[in-house]
C-alpha cells in the first residue's frame, strides 16, 4: 500500500546545489551565500550567472554574460504582433506565458542536449522576459512598446521599457534588489511544474510557460497582488484587526503570509521591507504600509505560534505600488526574475534526468459494470 503524502510535503525529488532553505531560521542562500548579502552586494546579472553556472562571475564572464542578455531583449515584432491581438483586458500572466510558449516557435531549441543551444535558449529567456512584460504594459493602454536600451542594466532597463522616461537609480537598485530576491526557491510549485516538463526533455520555452503557469495562482506568486488587495479593502489601521479576525474565523488565508517550508518571518520578506523603508524615506510613505504592519502584529499575536509569518509576497506589493507599478504586473516581475532560478534547475536535471512519473492511491471500484445509455438514471 503506497503512503500518500499530499502535496509531496518534504519529499525530495531530486538533489541539487542551488538553493538552500532553513524554514526554522529564516535562512534563504543562493549556492551557498546568503540572501542578505547577495540583496546588499550583487545584481540581478550576476546572481542569474551565479545560480546558473554554479559560481560567481569573474569580471569578464560577467562582462561576456551582461552583454549577451543586452544583446538579446529585443522581441520579434510576430510576437508582438501576436500580444496586439489577446484581449487587452486579459491578465499579463496569460500574456507572458502564451509569449513564453510562442518564442518555442521562433527559436526552436529542441536539442536540449547542445549546450550552445541550450546556453541562448537561456539567454533569450531571461533577456526577452521582461520586454514582453513591459510590452504587453503599453499595448494595453493604446501605446507602442518601447525599444528595449542596451545601454542600462536589466532592471534599469525594464523600468525605461515600462515608463519610456530615464529610471531614477534609486528605482532601479530597488527593481534590482526584488529581481535578486525572486530569481530562486528551491523546490517551490512553479520550480517543480518546470522539472516535471523538463523531465519529459522537452524544450525550455515549454519548461518555462508552464512554470509560469504555475506561479499564477494565488497560493504561490499570484498572492503578491492578493496581499496589496487585501491592504486595499482595510484601508485603515484601525479596520485591520475586525477584517483579520473575521477571516480568521471564516477560516481564510491571510495573503501574503504562512509558508510551507519558513515557519519563521521569510528572509525575503524582511528584505523587502527594508528596501520599502529606503524607498519611502526618499519618496515619502507609501499609504497603506501602517494597515501592513498592522496586519504582521495582529497575525503574529493570533496564529504566530503556529509558524504563521509573513512571506515574500506581503511587502514586495507596497514596493511595486510605490514604484508605480499596476498591480497585476507583480506577478510578471516575479516570473521574470524567477526565470533563472527555473533554468538553472532545469540544466542541473539534465545531468541526471529521470522522467517523473509517481503513483497515486487508487480510490475508485473496480469491475464495475458496464450501463448502456438507455439504463443510465
Ligand atoms: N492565514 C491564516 N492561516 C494560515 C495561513 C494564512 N496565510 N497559512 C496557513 N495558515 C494556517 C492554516 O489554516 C492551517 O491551520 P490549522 O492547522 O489550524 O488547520 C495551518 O496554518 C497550516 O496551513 P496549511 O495551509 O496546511 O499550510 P501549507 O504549508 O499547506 O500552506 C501556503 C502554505 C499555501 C503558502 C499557505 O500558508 C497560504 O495559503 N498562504 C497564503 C497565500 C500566500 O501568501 N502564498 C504565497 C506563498 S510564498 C510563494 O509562493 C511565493
């Protein structure tokens, strides 16, 4: 008799040396440094290169790395053509993921097994992300994309491709940061849906669309907007504590916190409001960070002690609202800096890959008869 084990909770599926998690001491490393230290020293480029090739960068690899992303975010006008046509009301995850699955089309990679293909499969994703992204922000709203610039780093540049106006340093640095704080997370849902498709050595795009598909819901990178909605319906300090309670007894999640695996305050968390505090001490308090903070106090009084803290989904949405950003993109910029987490996983499995393929408890009957139409009630 197989033993169920739902949602595979603590079951290893595979080794790996990319990132590690101790749930129990908030501790989040990337290839073995810390997230703290990476948030503070590095950038986006290099921790992409750092999880994807096991190492930190010397100068010119980075060079050589930074330049190929810059030379690769522009997106073929097919595609975009493709984006003009979805419906403009539709959800930019949908978008991304469709755009994801449709450059599989433009540069096929199918022999994963070529490491120069694989390598620019790789490079096309991280680097045309967050054009698509950006793209798919100004066609909604009557504009033509902007031309992704090769002259300012990956966040700076997502920011210039969104605004179509020279990113502030500020703003950019703290797109950094959120960028770095997302790229990787070890097992997580969209990380698996990835490898299980990965498994199947299909090609990256494929891998990538349904990790994107999969960060979508709101139990996993879609609470990023539940948790700014949630702050939105509060409004005030003083509602928090009825509207938490009552969800509470209702027994509703409270977005943005509780995690499978931190069962302490999430690193990432403690990160981001860090860069909510430098970001409203330049540009003042963003209005609803007090109904956040208010939320973490009445949480951890009620259900703290049983491991229930806020998650990096709670205050990466005060950041994003503050930096302007609509609500429904936070999600994208997840997944855009999520990708080289996803790839990285995935050029590891194919060291040693092994399809997946579990088992289930079956439940239903057996030898059932067979009932012809005319007998069905
Ligand atoms: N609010 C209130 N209670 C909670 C919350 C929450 N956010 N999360 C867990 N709990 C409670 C559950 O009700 C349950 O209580 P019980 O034991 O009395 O029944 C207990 O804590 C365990 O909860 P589970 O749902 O079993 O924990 P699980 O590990 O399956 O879930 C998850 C983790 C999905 C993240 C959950 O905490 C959740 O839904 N949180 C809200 C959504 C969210 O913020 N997701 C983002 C996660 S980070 C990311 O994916 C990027």
């Amino acid at each position: 008799m197989e033993k169920l084990v739902p949602g595979l909770e603590g079951v290893p599926i595979m080794e790996s040396e990319i990132g590690f998690i101790n749930g129990l001491e908030g501790i989040l490393e990337y290839r073995g440094i810390s997230i703290e230290e990476l948030a503070e020293k590095s950038t986006y480029e290099e921790v992409a290169y750092l999880l994807l090739f096991g190492k930190l960068p010397t100068r010119d690899e980075l060079k050589n790395f930074d330049q190929d992303l810059r030379t690769h975010r522009r997106v073929k006008y097919r595609i975009l053509d493709m984006m003009k046509c979805m419906p403009e009301n539709g959800h930019p995850m949908d978008m991304l993921q469709a755009a994801v699955a449709a450059m599989g089309m433009f540069y096929p990679a199918r022999d994963i097994r070529d490491e120069t293909q694989r390598y620019w499969s790789t490079i096309r994703l991280i680097a045309k992300m967050p054009t698509i992204v950006a793209a798919f922000e100004r066609m909604r709203h009557g504009d033509e994309p902007v031309r992704p610039r090769d002259d300012l780093s990956h966040a700076a540049n997502f920011l210039w491709m969104l605004n179509e106006e020279e990113p502030d340093p500020l703003d950019a640095r703290i797109m950094d940061v959120c960028l770095i704080l997302h790229a990787e997370h070890t097992m997580n849902a969209s990380t698996f849906s990835g490898l299980v498709v990965g498994s199947t050595e299909a090609d990256p795009y494929t891998l990538v669309s349904s990790a994107i598909g999969a960060l979508t819901g709101p139990l996993h990178g879609g609470a990023n907007e539940q948790a700014l909605k949630m702050f939105q319906e509060i409004e005030t300090v003083d509602n928090a504590r009825p509207f938490i309670e009552a969800r509470l007894a209702a027994r509703q999640k409270i977005m943005g916190m509780g995690h499978r695996v931190y069962k302490v305050k999430d690193p990432r968390a403690n990160a981001l409001q860090g860069l909510a505090l430098k970001l409203f001490e330049a540009k003042g308090e963003h209005p609803l960070y007090k109904v956040a903070q208010e939320v973490e106090k009445i949480i951890s009084e009620r259900v703290g002690a049983k491991g229930i803290a806020s998650n990096v989904d709670f205050y990466s949405g005060v950041v994003y609202d503050k930096l302007d950003i609509p609500i429904d993109q936070f999600t994208p910029i997840f997944a855009i800096a999520r990708v080289a987490g996803w790839l990285a996983h995935w050029h590891e499995q194919l060291k040693n890959n092994r399809i997946f393929r579990p088992t289930q408890v079956y439940t239903g009957s057996h030898e059932s008869p067979y009932i012809s139409s005319e007998q069905r009630s």
